[in-house]
C-alpha cells in the first residue's frame, strides 16, 4: 500500500550492543548470588569481562549490601594505637599508630609525646593494593588529642552512583572543655573544622576512642560528683551527645570498661571489677524512653574459663585491664604480663595471642571487603 513505510530492522551493531548489555546484566546477577568475597575474587579471574563486573563500582555496593558484614579475617592488635619496634639508637619504642579500621582500609597516623601533641598527619591506606592517601593536618593549638576515625561512603544518592568517597574525623578537647571536630573529605581534599557546642564539665580523666556503629565514643569522668558517662560522636551525622553511666558503675569499675565494637542493635558495654572475678555485661535499653537505661545482662565468671590460669600466672598485684570487645572476643591485659589474651565469648576459653610483648592499645577488626580504589584526591 503506498503512504507505510516498512520499520527498519535495528541496525547489527545496534543488536549487538543489546545482547552484550543483556548478557552484562545476566552475569551480574549470576555473580551477585556468590556467597563470599573470597570466591567471587577466584571468579573474577575467568577472564576479562568477568572481571569488569566484579570489579566495577555499582556491582560492588550491591554486592557488599547483600553480604553484610563481610568476613572477619582478623584483628590488629595494637600498643596504645602504636605498631611498635626497638630503635637500636636510644631503645625506645617507636613506630607507626594505628587509629582505625573500617570497611578493609586502615587509618594512620603519626606517633606523638602526649594528648596535647596533636598528630600532624594521618594516611589511609588499603593492606590489599597496597595504595595509600596522605593526608597533612594543619596545627591545631591548644587542645588535647581525643581520637580519630575512619568513615567511608558508596551510598546510591538519588539513583546515581557515588564513587568511594572517605572521610577523617579527629576529635581534639579545646582547654580541656569542649570537643572540637575536623573532617577530611575525599571527596573536596580538604579538611573543615566544624562548628562545636560547649557541653561538658572541667575533664579530669578521658579514655581512648571507642567505636562501634558508626560512632565514636569516650568514657569520661569529670573528676567531681557528676560521675561518669560516655561522650558519643556520629560519625555519618557529625553530632555528639553524652550518655549517663550508673554511679555504681563508676565506682565498682573505676574506669575498667569498653563499649562493645557492634554493627547494629543496642550499645553494649563489657567491665570488669578488680575485686572480683567475673567480666559483666551491660546494654542501653531504650524500649521505654529515648535516654534509656542500663540493663545488667549477664556475667562471665572468668575462674571458669579454660586457660585463665595462664592470664594470671605473671600478674603479681597488677590489674586485669579490658582491651578491647566486639566480634564475640574480650581482649584482656595482666600488666604485670607480657601477653595479651583473647576470650572466645562462645567456647569460653581464653587463649593467648601468638605475637609480641608491649601491646596496650585496641584491637582493631579487619574485615574481608571487597570495593572500589582509593578516589584520587581533589585539589
């Protein structure tokens, strides 16, 4: 009939970029029901294509929302944040700190005398490619070093892919009096310094930083009669807000306690009484209001533990001291010991960690995470 033009078979090209896309899309899903990480490296050896999918940025952040948490390879077990060595010049102790771990990447920083020394820098560094950011700090004066945390970013915004985006968050005290925040983003290369609210009273003693959720936490004690509680800061939201600790708390631990390293649910603290025996375990239960309160929710009696006579066979009159917590470990040290041990929450056994003398500091979880290349800096 005249007037109809006949439709045009799509050009070859045309199907062939379709079926190409399909068979894209097809292999991603195939790929995604792998079930870890380990596994999904071998088949990204098969050949170039698979490669491409499991490597890019969009199958990575689902891959990693399906299989959530990756696998816990292991702990960094640090002195006091220090990975230490014998200098054969002066017999000091020296080396690199350690101040976080977070999603496969570690954070660096420089060594320094005392809390009012801030570190003047930092570098996040990822132990599989071996690739590493540096990152200089301006001088900050007049402030005392709280901690520093590592928080990173792939989110899909609005339906568009994000690159790998990573942040830095140190936490310093100005005087002694109000927590000051400094962020570093990858994604502007550049440090800010946020904006802080004065909220607590004089500091007469403060411990190390503490993290679990996505938040960074210091157990705090003014010194006086206000007692003890824990400053929080949000890492995702920049906020802090202070938590009350029972007075009893205070007072049976004298600061022997750690917030436990969780992903999700309640904040759980694990302390241990000098005077007595068992390590107990708290959670902030806030089903009835949204302060909450502290729930004493079980006991571990550590005189019934296999292999506590080890922990106590160097301790003299010193003090068992909480390390770390999280992962289904305790992390504990006998100071008047050179060893540090771990107790297995599940077989109950306590066990000593095969590496070496003068570790003091937290024991920092690494996990198996598969992601995107450290984003090339701004500026």
């Amino acid at each position: 009939m005249s007037g109809k033009r006949k439709a045009r078979a799509p050009p070859a090209a045309d199907a062939t970029a379709a079926a190409a896309l399909l068979d894209y899309r097809l292999l991603a899903h195939i790929l995604l029901r792998i079930r870890s990480p380990a596994a999904l490296a071998r088949a990204a050896t098969v050949c170039r294509l698979w490669r491409r999918v499991a490597s890019s940025p969009t199958f990575l952040r689902l891959f990693r929302q399906l299989h959530h948490p990756p696998p816990l390879l292991g702990f960094f077990v640090c002195n006091n944040g220090s990975a230490v060595s014998r200098s054969i010049v002066d017999g000091e102790l020296v080396g690199k700190a350690l101040a976080d771990t977070h999603d496969g990447l570690l954070l660096l920083r420089t060594n320094f005398a005392d809390r009012m020394d801030i570190p003047d820098s930092f570098a996040v560094c990822d132990p599989v490619s071996g690739r590493s950011v540096l990152l200089r700090v301006a001088p900050v004066t007049g402030s005392a070093y709280l901690g520093a945390a590592l928080h990173t970013d792939d989110s899909d915004a609005g339906g568009v892919v994000c690159s790998f985006e990573f942040e830095v968050i140190l936490v310093t005290c100005y005087n002694m009096w109000e927590p000051r925040l400094y962020v570093f983003s990858s994604r502007s290369g550049q440090w800010t310094v946020h904006a802080y609210i004065p909220m607590l009273p004089l500091l007469s003693a403060f411990s190390g930083d503490m993290h679990a959720n996505g938040s960074v936490y210091w157990l705090i004690d003014d010194g006086g009669d206000g007692g003890a509680y824990l400053l929080a800061l949000d890492a995702r939201t920049k906020q802090f807000s202070i938590i009350k600790l029972l007075s009893s708390m205070r007072t049976r631990y004298d600061g022997n306690m750690r917030v436990i390293r969780f992903d999700y649910g309640e904040l759980r603290v694990v302390a241990f009484a000098a005077a007595a025996a068992p390590l107990e375990f708290w959670h902030l239960d806030k089903s009835r209001s949204s302060r909450g309160r502290w729930v004493l929710e079980s006991r571990v009696e550590l005189a019934h533990v296999d292999g506590v006579m080890e922990l106590c066979v160097d301790a003299d009159d010193d003090v068992t001291r909480i390390m770390d917590a999280g992962e289904g470990f305790v992390f504990l040290k006998y100071y008047g010991s050179e060893w540090v041990f771990a107790l297995d929450l599940q077989a109950m056994v306590l066990f000593r960690l095969p590496h070496r003398r003068y570790y003091f500091g937290p024991a920092l979880p690494y996990r198996m995470v598969l992601k995107p290349p450290l984003p090339a800096l701004a500026g």
